[in-house]
C-alpha cells in the first residue's frame, strides 16, 4: 500500500481530534461532575439513571412531604384528644361533687354551670381543624363537626334532615319523675297534702336530638339479631310483643311524665308510649322496657327515623353520625340529598407514605364526641331546675309557717303543704344524687373511649415514625447508588484529563515535525 502525505495528514488530524474528543470528554465531566450528559454517552447508565432518578424522586416525595403531612394530622389530633381527656376529667369530677346531698341548690347550679361549660368546649374541639380542614369529619374535610350560625336559616326551617338513628343499648334508660305540680298555683297549693305528692319511674329511649318536628312521631324499627325486622314498622306505633303499640305525641314533657306516672300506678300496668318531639324522648310504661332490653339482649336492633328542621348553633351535624337525607328548600325531591345511605359513618383518610405502605390518619367523630354528652347535660337541667324550685317552694312555706301561731288552722295548713313539699324535696333530691351518680359512669365510657382513640391515634404515630426512618434509609441509599451512577471520581477525571492534554500535545507535536517533509525532499 502506497502511504501518500495527503493519508498521513487525513490520519493525522483524525487522531489529534478523537484525543480533543476524549479530552473534551473529561473536560465535561470535571465540570458537570456528571459520568455523561446526554443517553448516547453511555445508554447503560442513562438508563439506570433514569431508574434511580424515579426512586430518589419518590423517596423524597414520601420522606419529605407526605410523611410529614401525615405526621402533623396524627399531632393535631393527638393534641385535640389530650385537650378532650382533660374535659372528661373534669366532667366526671364535677358530677362527682354533685352527688353529695349536702349540696344546696344554688351549689348544684354552681357545678351544673360548669358542667355546661365543660360540655361546650366538647363538641369545640371536635371543630379543630388542620391547615383549613375539619381533622374528625372524616371525608367532609370542608364541614365542621356543629352546625354554625351561616348554616342555619331559622325563617325558611333549614336544613331540614330526615334522620335514622341506630339506638344503642344505653339509650334505653330511666330516670325518676316527681309530679309536685300542686304547687303550681297558690289555690291548689293551699289544699296540698303530702297524697297530692306522686314519684314514679319513667322509662324512655332519648333520641339524639330534640325539638324534632313538631307533631310527627318517628318511625320505629325492630330487628332481631339476623337483621330481619320483627314486625312491619309504623310511624304511630311501637311494634312490641308481636303486636304493635300505638304511640300518641304530648305538647309538653311535663304532660308527658304525668300521663306516664298515672299508667305506671294501676295494676295491671296500663301500657303506653308517648312520643314527646320538644324533648326528643320516647316514653313507655315499664313492659314495654323489659321487652326492648329483652330484644337488645338476645342482640337485636332498635331504630327510629325522625324530622328535625330546628337547629341551634352547636348542634351536631346529622351527616357525620347517621344514615340522613337533607331535602331541598324548594321541595323537590331530585335535589334531595342521602349522606351515609349503608348507615355506615366510618371512614378512613389514608396517606401514601412509603412504597406500597398507607396509614390513616384520621379518627372519626363518633369515635370520640358522643352526641349523648349534650342529652347528658339536658337531664342534669332537668333535674337541678326541679331540685331548685322545691327548694324555693320549702323555703317559702317555712318562712310563711313562722308567722302563724302553733295549732291555729293556717297553721295546720301550712304545716301540710310544708310536709307535702318535704317529700318531693326528699323524692327530688335523691333523684338529683342519682343522676349525678349515673353520670359518673358515663363520664367514664366517654373517657374510656378518648384514650382508646389515643391509644389508636399513638399506635398510628409510632408506625408512621418508623416508617419514616426506614424512608430515610432508603432516601439516602438511592442517592448514593445515583451518586455512584451518575457521578464521577475527581481524582481519577483529573487524571484522564491530564493524560488526554498531554496526548494531544504530543499529538500535535508529532504531527508538526511529519508535516515537515513533502515530495521535494525526496528528490
């Protein structure tokens, strides 16, 4: 093969570029810090990058922002269910202050104020919130736990719900009823005698809610323990025993309380139901009781649907605990709408926080705020308000009794109404300690179960903490394999860099003293 200058020259510069090529290559990489800067560099490492890229990106994502989210939702609410053991504490401790029968009326409206106050601030923590989102209404982040005052339009009665409340066992209960009503008016209470005076036990199921709509019975349905309904339901009757008991509405409770005290007092019992829409209370003689504790023994069912369109601010939205359907103003049915339509309220907000790993984060309503703890409070009115007026009315008839003269007929008649009111002070203040003493226990439940939704909501920290240690491991694994990928040794860069310039100088110099020579030289 004949080698002409022109093949040497071509020769020349390719292998002076292919060196500037290789120290361009080094170059880059000493400046970028990166093995390559385009796939056609090296596709093996391009892809394997972009592989670990993905993982870094994610790990990231997970370790530095939902984990974190996630963690401070679990602080809020840990914080708001602190804040609620300490409230159930001091419910519980005020009730049992009151049981003590030393207590004058006005001591027990004393603690009665503060036990509203206490009850108050229950459903306020349940309006906490976490960066403009209600933390215990599960999905319905936008809605607060109690109604506000823009959510309520007293004129036009909305909203206007139709609830289905399942009713718990511990909702059948009983509480004691004495009619002093002879007091009511100074010409009966002249001829009062301690026979006028009447104590009986009234026995109930207490709704949710009162102020239902007005005139409306609820629709009460029993099921057994397999769920099968017992007998067709009926808006006016109590379906009991195999047959089905009418149910008739009362104005007043107090109407109510006496109808029932006068049923209870033949023998046999008369049996009745009366529904009482101001109070919320479902009213029964005592057969009806022991059937429904029957049917909730042998693990059956007990549900009422109702109407409720009167609201106060501090009312529990129905949505967050009960099958309801709001209806439209407009009376339009295609507009109404059915939250909770399984009758299930739990729910569950869950964070993505590592790979293939979720937490929830959320603890529902129910969990914690029981809606009995307001109805709570609406007996313990009851009770202080009754315990404070017969006081009233003893201390009255004691002060008239001083100004009559011992024998004397207005005497002896005082006297009489002086005993009759001894005994339903005696009746009422007993039922005062009683209640009080019930309440104890239900402080209690309530307590009971804020620390198991503490323990619940720890249990999720916990986890989530070492979840987030185990992220942060990985993060810091992809980024060094990335690191190793991607990255270069400096060292040995600058090493290769300097290999490639000295190369090329040499290259260079090589090429200058062969171009020297041509053709004419040999001749």
């Amino acid at each position: 093969m004949r080698m002409t200058n022109k093949i040497m020259q071509k020769n020349s510069l390719y292998n002076i570029n292919q060196t500037k090529i290789s120290e361009d290559k080094y170059n880059t990489q000493l400046t970028s810090q990166s093995k390559i800067t385009r796939p056609s560099d090296d596709p093996v490492v391009a892809i394997r990058a972009l592989r670990l890229r993905t993982n870094v990106s994610t790990a990231t994502q997970y370790y530095k922002k939902n984990a974190p989210d996630a963690n401070q939702w679990l602080d809020v609410t840990a914080k708001s269910l602190d804040t609620m053991t300490k409230v159930y504490t001091n419910l519980y401790t005020q009730v049992e202050t009151g049981v003590n029968k030393d207590y004058t009326a006005s001591d027990m409206q004393v603690l009665l104020s503060q036990i509203e106050s206490y009850t108050n601030e229950v459903y306020a923590t349940g309006n906490q919130d976490y960066a403009g989102r209600y933390i215990f209404t599960g999905y319905r982040t936008d809605t607060p736990l109690t109604f506000q005052k823009e959510q309520i339009d007293k004129v036009n009665l909305t909203p206007n719900y139709t609830i289905t409340e399942n009713l718990k066992n511990a909702q059948l209960d009983s509480f004691s009823y004495t009619d002093y009503s002879v007091f009511d008016t100074k010409a009966t209470a002249d001829l009062a005698n301690e026979s006028d005076i009447t104590n009986a036990t009234i026995n109930r199921i207490r709704l949710t809610y009162n102020n239902t709509l007005p005139g409306k019975l609820p629709l009460i349905e029993i099921k057994d323990k397999d769920g099968n309904p017992i007998q067709s339901p009926a808006a006016s009757t109590l379906p009991i025993g195999g047959s089905s008991v009418g149910i008739t509405v009362a104005a007043s409770a107090e109407v109510a309380y006496k109808e029932l005290t006068q049923a209870q007092s033949t023998d046999p019992v008369t049996t009745r139901a009366i529904y009482v829409p101001t109070t919320g209370e479902l009213l029964f003689t005592s057969d009806i009781a022991d059937e429904l504790a029957t049917i909730y023994t042998d693990g059956g069912s007990v549900s009422a649907t109702y109407d409720k369109n009167q609201w106060e601010v501090g009312d529990l939205n129905p949505q967050h605990y009960f099958k309801c359907t709001s209806h439209d103003p407009s009376g339009d049915t295609t507009k109404d709408i059915t939250y909770n339509a399984d009758g299930n309220v739990a729910t569950e907000i869950v964070y993505d926080v590592g790979y293939n790993q979720t937490i929830q984060v959320n603890t529902n309503a129910y969990e914690v705020f029981d809606p009995a703890v307001a109805r709570d409070l609406d007996d313990l009115k009851r009770v202080v308000t009754e315990f404070s007026d017969i006081e009233k009315i003893r201390y009255d008839l004691k002060d008239e009794l001083k100004k009559y003269v011992e024998g004397t007929p207005d005497y002896i008649n005082c006297k009489k109404r002086l005993d009759a009111a001894d005994k339903a002070y005696t009746y009422i203040r007993d039922a005062v300690s009683k209640r009080f003493g019930d309440q104890i226990t239900r402080y209690q439940n309530y307590l009971d179960s804020t620390n198991v939704a503490i323990t619940k909501n720890g249990t999720r920290s916990t986890r989530l903490e070492l979840i987030e240690a185990r992220l942060e491991e990985q993060q810091s694994t992809f980024k060094e394999l990335q690191e190793e990928n991607e990255g270069i040794d400096m060292t040995e860069v600058a090493v290769l860099l300097t290999a490639a310039e000295t190369t090329y100088d040499a290259a260079l110099m090589a090429t200058s003293k062969i171009m020297q020579n041509s053709l004419i030289n040999y001749i």
